[in-house]
DNA sequence: GCGGGCATGTTGTCTGACAATTGACGCTCC
DNA sequence: GGAGCGTCAATTGTCAGACAACATGCCCGC
C-alpha cells in the first residue's frame, strides 16, 4: 500500500486533510460530469482505508462538488463557475486579487492608537481603556482607488512597530504569516451603504455614491475576536458570491439562547 | 440498537442525514465549549456505527461547529452568534422573515411569459425561444416595501397555472414544496447598486438610492439552472452575514518542503 | 515532596464484511 | 423475433471490531 509519495504521507498533518488534498486533485482532474473510480480502487490509490476516503468524500458531496449514487458511483458535480472562490473562504482583498491575475496597491495608509470603549473592550475581551490599533488604507487598482478598509484591534496582539516593519496591506495576511493567535473563522456581515464625506474622499467618488460594505468580526480559534474589519468595495469592481445549499427543514435551531 | 425512534430510522433518507441532524440537537444541547459524549457512546446512544458518527462528525468539524482533539474529546465551539442563519442555507425571504418574527407580505405581482434569448436558452438548458416565466413582486414588512424580487424559470419547469395556485410569493418555497425538481445549490451574487427608475417606484424610495442586490441561480442535482432570480433590498432591514473559514494551506507556495 | 512511568479514555485509522441499490446481460416465454 | 423477467456484477451505504496515536491524571518509587 502507500501509494502516496512518502512526503505526502509521513507529513504531521492529519491523514483525512492530506486525503481531502489528494481528492481534490483527482476530481480537478475529471471532466465535469465525469465518473471517479470507485471507493475501493481510489482507497488503494491513494494508500488509505475506504473509512478515511468516505470522510474527505463525505466533506466533498457536502460542498456540492461531488454527487453520489448508490449502486452507480460517484460524479464531479457540473459546477458552477469559481465554485471555491466565493466568500465561504476567508482571505485578503491582496490574495484574492492575486488570485485574479489583478494586481492591487496599497494607497494612503494610516495608523492610530487610541483607548478602547466599553463595548470594543467587551467584544475583544480586554479591560475598558486597553489600547486598539486602528488601521486604514485605501486599495487601488490599475491606480484608481477601488476599497477603503478599516481594521481595529488590541494592541497587545499587533505593535506598531511588528505592523510597521510586516504590514504590506493586510492585517489577515500579516496574522496568517505570523500564525500567532491561530484564526478559526470570520462572521462577515454584508450590506449597502452610501459613501460617507471622508470615505468618498480616500474613494475619490462623489458623497453618496453606491458602496458595497463588509463588517467582520475574525474570530480565534478560542472564540475571541481578534480582528474587526470595516471594507468599503465599488460595486463591479470584485465579484463576491457565496454558495447557498438547500436548508434541511431540522437543521437550523434552537442554541438555546433565543438571543435576537 | 436501534434507539432512534422507528420514524427516525425507518425513514427512507440516507442514515448519514438523520444522523447529522440528530447529531445537530446533541450539539444544540450542549453549552458552548462543552464536551461531547464519546464517539463510541455517541453511536450507541444514536444507534449507529461509529464510521456513520464519524461522517456526520466531520461535517460539524468542517463547518466549523465542533472541534476534536485527538485523546481529548469533541467539543462544541464558541460560536459566533447567529451562526446557521447566514447565507450559506439558502432560504426564501418569507422563511427567513417568519424565523425572525418579522411578518411581511406580498405586494404587487406580475407574471410575464417569453421566449427566452440564445443566452438564456444556454444558461437554463433549453432551446433558444422556449418560454419563460417572469415572476416579479415587491416584499413588504410593516406595510413598506423592503425588497423587489424577480424570478425567471422555465416555463416547462413551472406552469401559469401552478404559478396561480400555489405562488404565495416565494419560487424557492413553491419548489421544495413540490419537492420537483431536486434542489441543489444557489451561487448567488452579491453587490450593491443604485435604484433604477422602475425599481425605484416599486419600492417607493428615490432614484439612486442605495440597494443591497443578489443575483442567483438557483441550480437543480443534475448541475442545470432551474431558476435565475434578482433581488433588492433595502439595506438595514434583513441582515444578511456569511462565515468564511481560513482556508486551507494547501494554496499557497509550500515554502519549506527540505525536509520535515 | 516530587518526578516519571503507567493506566485509562479519547479520537484517528484500518480491515473486512455484509446490505441496498443500480444497470446490464442473458434467458425464458409468448 | 420480441418483450418481459430473473440473475449477476459493480458500486455506494453501513456495520463491527480492532489497534494506533495521543492526552491526561493517578500512583508508585525514590
């Protein structure tokens, strides 16, 4: 068995990860609507237990990327367009853009520090008056102005002198190089707003103007905030989506705190 | 075994799925940060096998909902509040609204049939100049319009007919509940726009004024698109929020791949 | 008192097996 | 000759049990 190469396999991470990293190399190898090998075959191949496989498999057909019939085998979803691009993965405006093949530039940058209020320090689970650091710039492409972010955190998890020196515009890049606190996820909530005075300004737009906005709270993996971000975007210019799936009916609930 | 009730287990939908869901309630139950029961009494307790746990298992793991630590346990996250009410369960507004309390109605209505565009014929997998249906109509809560919602479907996918008798302002509801075709996934879109004319005075607001716009497609298992629909909201009444993981390593340049 | 080995419980992975479902082939009967 | 039906092989779905890897706390020896 272990057909994997031994540095995929003797890695430190765990097997179902490496296994889903494979899998996904097959089915970005089949044509949409393709069949995979069998469960079986594909196990052997890739020097797991079918056990393992069905897991990473399981995790595939729960992102909508496969589809699997008893009796018949399991198919590449015809998928739509920039499936794994959408919001559902969390990463800088710089990678996205990257990612595009859109190189971007970071304009005006500023950087104050200033006391947190009651409710900041409540949220970030600081004492009242411990120190935020609040960074803004301007994200431009192609030289015009085309994002205007805001990102406010305690001071105590980035210096200014650490966002001086590793700061090439974005607070999640710079804490994902650093890997210190580790990050779990980031509730993003999305809405409309019209450009205030000073956002039109560093936009270069009129007052009013139309504006995507993105509020994020990024949590750690302990469940703290570590990050609040504000993103101004012009509509048009990045395209956001997000993959819906079908609610099941039992699904959804009760926590407990019928908070709202 | 057997401990799930006989209408949880005889029921004719993939034991994984009753699992999960059961599984949901467990995880419901159990504070934030609190520990799971074990695997194996999990699986006793749920009467299945431990493999089927496990699949179900993962997928909690993979949304971010539990954490496992080997020799430890499973653990319900902290989470972020309001997390299974985002965008990633793709639910009409009516749903959505009912969930919240919040009651709305259906405003004006129109219903226009035409033969689809060589681009639509495309998108929808039908032939070029086959009919479609335009279903359009404003969502009005505390008797002001709040959102304008446009849906196009074939019209082979849904009949005037059935449109009358059984559109209670929702095409995504009337659908699951015919339950014909299977529902996949909605890639939806997300950006803002100013109010055209027309949409302006559906809504009774200003031209030009600021709107939270989607454009989904709502795609049926076999990967076709069973509905287009555009929607626009009025920001601040529905708070629409997404939860982005930090995505996986494995895209970015493996810088340290010597040894180890 | 203190440190290290060890027992115990947990998740991680593997193995092999059987059940359920599907589609195709071949056979029988008309 | 053709239609219908049973059989069979292939595939996913589920199960049971075992062992490995790991974390934690207890107990024993010093």
């Amino acid at each position: 068995m272990a057909k994997l190469p031994p540095e995929r396999r003797d890695n430190r991470r765990p097997l179902y990860q490496r296994t889903a990293e494979a899998l996904a190399e097959v089915v970005a190898g089949t044509p949409e609507g393709g069949l995979l090998p069998s469960e079986p075959a594909l196990a052997r191949c890739l020097g797991v237990s079918r056990a393992t496989l069905r897991e990473a498999m399981r995790a595939f057909e729960e992102r909508g990327l496969v589809v699997r019939r008893q009796g018949v085998g399991t198919f590449v979803r015809r998928r739509p367009p920039l499936i794994e691009s959408g919001l559902e993965v969390l990463e800088s405006i710089e990678t996205l853009a990257a990612r595009k093949g859109l190189p971007v530039q970071m304009g005006a940058r500023t950087v104050a520090r200033r006391p947190s209020t009651s409710d900041e320090a409540q949220q970030f689970g600081i004492a009242e008056g411990d120190d935020l650091l609040e960074v803004s710039r301007v994200i431009a492409a192609e030289g015009r102005p085309v994002a205007f972010l805001i990102d406010t955190l305690p001071a105590a998890i980035l210096s200014e002198r650490e966002l001086r020196e590793s700061f090439r515009g974005s607070v999640l890049d710079l804490l994902l190089r650093r890997g210190d606190p580790p990050l779990g996820v980031s509730r993003t909530e999305i809405t409309a707003a019209s450009a205030a005075p000073e956002i039109a300004r560093h936009l270069s737009i009129q007052r009013g103007d139309v504006l995507l906005r993105f509020e994020a709270g990024l949590y750690g993996r302990d469940g703290r905030v570590i990050d609040h971000s504000l993103s101004y975007f012009l509509p048009g210019i990045f395209r956001f989506h997000v993959l819906r799936r079908i609610g099941h009916p039992a699904q959804a609930g009760r926590s407990g705190t019928a908070e709202e």
